[in-house]
C-alpha cells in the first residue's frame, strides 16, 4: 500500500510539472487570445463610439427625405403701377400616393385571387400585380372626381409608373388648371379625409392680353429651386414644379422676380411611404415686384395701330430726358395666357409660322431711309459742307457712275437744307455724301452710338447693325468701295441697318442736342436727366435743324400728322419728325419696302421721342412712312397729349444746353 501511494503521488508530480504556466506555448497562446480580444474591442469600440455619427447620418438618409416647392414670383407693374403680369390662382385634383399602400396591397391581392380563380397559369408577378392595382386605385379616384365635374379623364400609365418610382412624395396631379365651376364642385363634393385633394398653386396672368408681350416675355417649367434654410443637402430630394423666365423681362430680372421656394423633411418607412408630420419645414416667399417704365396707355395705342395695318412692325417711345422706354412693341405677337404654364405643340407652331415670336423692336435690322438724312445733316453741318442758307440744285436725279434718282421722281430745283429734309430731297444729300465721304459720315453715325446696341436691360438685342466703310467693306465683302455706296449711305440705303431701338435713341439724342441716349426698362421716378456729349451744332444751325423737322409734319412728308384730314388734330402739340422708305431686294428683282418714322415732341420742350418701322410684305408696293410709320406715331402722340391733358401732368421744362 504505501508503494501505491508513493506512485500516485509521483505521477501527480509529473502532471502538475507538464503543465507549468511558463511553459513558452502556453504563453504565445495566450498572447494570441489577448490579442485578438483587443482588437475585437477596439473594433466594437470603434464602431460604437467613433463611428456613431456616420450610422446615424446613414440612418437619417434613408428615414427622411426632403420636399421643395417654389414660391410664387413677383408681379410685373408699368411705370403707374398697373399691373402687366401677376399670378392667379390654380387648382388641381392631386392624388398623395403614400396614403394608398393599404388599398395597394388589398387590390394586389384581389387581382392575385381573380388570376387563380381564373385557373391561369400565366399568373403575374408581385411587381406587375402592384402595377396594375396602382391603375386600378388611381382610377378609381380619379372616376370619382370624373362624377363630381363630368368629365372623363383617363389615366396616363407611362406616367403614373414614372411618379411611383421617382416621385412617390410628391402629389399625383389627376386633373391640372380647373375651371372656378369645377373647383367650386370638388370643394363641396370631395370628402375631406380622401387621398385625392384640391392644391392650390399659382400661374402668370396677363391683364392686357398681348400687350408688350415681347418686352414681358413668358415663364416655362422648371425645377431648379433650393431651399438654403432647409437643411438635408444629403437627403433624397424631391421638388414640385416651379417656374423661371424664358423670355424677355421673365427672363432678365428672374432673379428678382423668383419667389424663394419652401420645404419640408418628412420620416418614411422603408417602402418610402410618409410616416410623421414635418420634422422641419420652411414656407415659401413671393418673389419682388418689378416696376418697368413702360406705359401701359401709350403701348395699346401703339400695338393697335400697327395691327390696323395687318403689317409686320415695331415702334418705341422714349422719355426724352431719361432714356425710360415708355413703348416697346412689335407686331406680330402672341397671346401670352397661351404660353404659360406649359406652351401646346400647336401654339408654338402657329408662332413659328407667323413670326410672332421675333422682337422686331430689338432685333429688327432694317436700312433706315430717309430718317438717316438727318444724322447726315448733322454730319455735313459740323464738317462745314453744308450750311443752313446754302442750296443744291436738283433737276431730279444724281449721277455718280449710274443715275440716282430723287425721291418720288421729284425735280426741286435750288434747295435748300431745310426744304430738303422737308420734301425728303434725295439730290440734296447725295450730294452732300458725296462732298463728305464715307468716313465723316460713319464717324458722325458712331458718334450716335448706331454701330452697336443700346444696352437695353433686355438679353436679346441684336448685334447685326451696320455702319459701314470702305474698310469694312473690303473685309466683309472683299471688295473696294464705290461713289454709289457714298451716295447711298447718305440717305439711309446700301449697307446701312440699324433698330427701330436705335433710331428712336437716335430721336431722343437730338431732341436733347446730345449724341448719346441709354435706354431703359425700368421706371426711376427720381430718375436724373441724361447727360452725354453735346451735339456740336451752333444755335443756328440747330434752329434750322429743328425748324425742318418740324416743317415736315406741318407742310411735308409727314404733314398726315397735322393737317387734320385722315387724321384727328392733336391740339397744340408742336412735332418735329421726319419719314423713311427704304428697300431690300426681293425674289423675281422687286423690292419690299419698310416705312419708318422719327421725331419727337413738344419742339419747344421735348418729352417724348418716337421711331417707328413697318414691315411691308408685298414686293413693289409703295409702302411709304407717311401712309404706315407717322398714323402709328399719332397715334402714340394722340394718346400721350390726352394723359398729359387728363392729368395736368407739368412736365419739368427741358431745355437743351
């Protein structure tokens, strides 16, 4: 027995020696162990506390998105405050397709049941069951609003599949723009707790119909808006329509007009469905007014005149003293109701068709005629060809290489300057060209800003005016420079082309004995005289100037504007003015003509300057700016000398320096 004890015990020595904590594997093993738990630790660690806000954001940005909508734009006023463009309010039936997950996936179900109580094999998959209970659930509402207003509107599939995938937040419109009946129906008759609800937002109203419409331009939509008080950049984004300007002052002044669009952040569940109220919202503000300085009176009286001749035209006034356009119209139009929100494929081809869409005013280069020859008064006055006592005699034509005839085949005989300008003598001026050369000439047309454009606030102003030169001919043209081009450049023929814009800058620029005169669009009642660069006439010779000007409403070719026979006196109202005809070359050798007239008026104390072209659209009709342009200038001036009477309006005396 005690030996048994002793080997037991000895084998008990053996074991606890073989298994001794020093043993060096032991040891590496339990490194290894330590080890591995501390970067378990440090990775739980990690993503617990070091990450935490990443998960969070990651949470956020897929339980939350975010909704944007436009505020309503700002309204566009004439210089008195009328209002040009505003908003009126639009409703529409839109359905929130968030609320229909329940009736969704019951429809889903019966649609499941239908098919196999049907024995059809061809059964169809959840995502095409959901597809049609989508269209059968929409439907289903929109028949409901169908009864209330009798129509019978059907849904658009390709759309409807589109708003579910992209646009699951946002409303689907059912019905767009209601009639005040149709709404007042719905207001009553849909319930209050329906999916489908009535949604106000805003669209342009025109009050003048297509007056100006080229100067206000249209919106179209859009749904570039941001919201910079919202948070959420990060979010899944929605954004209902709004719109920006595409034309026009819409498009110009956008920025000032464009409302300040809102927004709301919404919790989702994981089918996108809304869940809460707004977590965070921010409502939308309306954009600025804007107050342009056109006269909403003298632009009817304009557009209406030159529709009376069912001629393609432009005219604008302008206050002579700021440069404030009262008048910015060009013929033909289009209605602008038509062109917003949405512009139809029709109404766009009918403007196409028509050219309605062409700001003739602005972008209307045309050779300005005879109104030229008062820049080429000027210029021989200051190079001392000509002065005012002097006379050219006219036996009716003017050979320079080939023979130049004078206006209407007319024979003057002695003339003067002042009988020139009155009866349009073309002889006179030829001659007067051809004494200067081209140079004096193109020099005097810079001097008056008509080799570039005005500078008008609006975006679309041409750059194709031409004052040309012998240089610039040999670089365009490649060719040398001819007498013929003189003669021709002296009363507004040849290369010249200028703007309807121009030329009543132009007006404006010698009424005020200035070379210089910068339009504007925007009305400044504070607004301070212009100041430029002095003409450089002597006082006689401006007197002399002016007289002709004014002799030709009263006894030359724009005597229509006094005489009192086609057209009403406007009583005590002096004009200074001056007609155009000018040709551009036509199929089968003819030539169409455009008639123009400039002037500007009280001669004693000029307030308002005037230019206006027409179009004409027969090749050889005789389209004079005594028959076409001056009837659109009375009618300008009638009704400018009636509001000033109306108003006991007393004009600030302006007086050349």
């Amino acid at each position: 027995m005690p030996s048994t004890d002793v080997n037991l015990a000895d084998r008990n020595g053996q074991l606890v020696d073989s298994h001794q904590a020093s043993e060096p594997r032991i040891v590496f093993f339990h490194f290894v162990i330590g080890l591995l738990l501390a970067v378990l630790l440090g990775g739980l660690a990690y993503q617990q506390l070091v990450k935490v806000d990443e998960y969070a954001e990651a949470e956020r940005k897929q339980m939350q998105r975010r909704i944007l909508y436009p505020g309503p734009r700002g309204e566009i006023e004439d210089r008195a405050g009328r209002l040009l463009v505003g908003n009126r309010a639009r409703h529409s039936v839109r359905l929130m397709l968030d609320e229909l997950r329940p009736e969704l996936l019951r429809e889903e179900r019966l649609i499941r049941k239908r098919f196999r109580e049907a024995d059809d094999k061809d059964v169809p998959s959840f995502s095409q069951r959901m597809r049609l209970a989508r269209v059968s659930v929409v439907q289903r509402y929109l028949d409901q609003v169908n009864a209330l207003i009798g129509r019978e509107v059907k849904i658009d599939t390709g759309r409807l599949t589109n708003h579910f995938s992209r646009e699951l937040l946002l409303p689907f419109t059912l019905i767009d723009d209601l009639s005040p009946k149709e709404f007042a129906l719905l207001l009553e008759g849909l319930p209050s707790n329906s999916p489908a609800q009535l949604y106000p937002s805003s669209a342009r109203i025109y009050p003048y119909g297509s007056a100006a419409a080229h100067t206000l331009g249209y919106v179209g939509a859009s749904d570039d808006i941001e919201v910079e008080a919202l948070p959420g950049e990060g979010l899944k984004t929605f954004k209902m329509t709004g719109t920006m300007g595409r034309n026009g002052v819409e498009k110009r002044f956008d920025a000032t007009l464009q409302g300040e669009a809102g927004g709301a952040i919404y919790r989702v569940d994981p089918a996108g469905n809304r869940v809460s109220k707004p977590i965070e919202q921010v409502f939308p503000r309306r954009g600025n007014n804007l107050r342009l300085s056109l006269d909403i009176d003298l632009q009817v009286a304009a557009e209406s005149a030159i529709s009376e001749f069912e001629m393609a035209g432009a005219a604008v006034a302008l206050d002579v003293a700021t440069g404030e356009v009262l008048v910015l119209a060009s013929k033909p139009d289009y209605d602008l109701s038509k062109f917003s929100p949405q512009i139809s494929s029709a109404t766009w081809r009918d403007a196409m068709e028509r050219q309605a869409l062409f700001p003739r005013a602005l972008q209307g280069a045309y050779p300005p005629g005879s109104t030229f020859k008062i820049l080429t008064s000027i210029a021989g006055l200051r190079a001392g060809s000509i002065e005012p006592e002097n006379t050219v005699n006219c036996p009716g034509f003017f050979i320079m290489g080939r023979k130049f005839h004078c206006h209407d085949g007319a024979v003057h005989g002695d003339i003067g300057l002042g009988t020139a300008i009155e009866k349009s003598c073309n002889v006179f001026f030829y001659k007067t060209g051809h004494d200067m050369g081209p140079d004096l000439i193109a020099a005097e047309a810079r001097r008056f800003h008509l080799d570039r454009p005005t500078g008008i606030e609006l975006l679309d102003e041409t750059r194709r005016m031409i004052i040309p030169h012998p240089e610039w001919k040999r670089q365009v043209h490649k060719q040398g420079w001819a007498g013929g081009d003189t003669v021709q450049m002296a009363i507004g023929q040849g290369f010249v082309l200028v703007t309807p814009l121009q030329m009543a800058c132009f007006a404006a620029s010698v009424a005020r004995d200035e070379v210089w005169t910068q339009p504007t669009l925007l009305h400044d009642p504070n607004r301070p005289r212009q100041r430029t660069e002095r003409i450089g006439l002597t006082a006689s010779q401006r007197a002399a100037l002016i007289r002709a000007m004014e002799d030709v409403t009263l006894t030359g070719t724009a005597r229509i504007l006094t005489q009192g026979r086609l057209l009403p006196k406007i009583p005590g109202l002096r004009i200074a003015g001056k007609t155009g005809t000018a040709q551009k070359d036509a199929e089968g050798g003819k030539k169409i003509n455009f008639a123009w007239f400039i002037g500007f008026a009280p001669v004693e104390n000029p307030q308002i300057a005037i230019a206006v072209a027409i179009e004409g659209d027969t090749p050889g009709e005789e389209t004079g700016g005594s028959r076409y342009a001056a009837p659109v200038a009375h009618a300008i001036l009638k009704t400018w000398a009636e509001k000033q009477t109306q108003t006991g309006a007393q004009p600030v005396r302006f007086k050349a320096e």
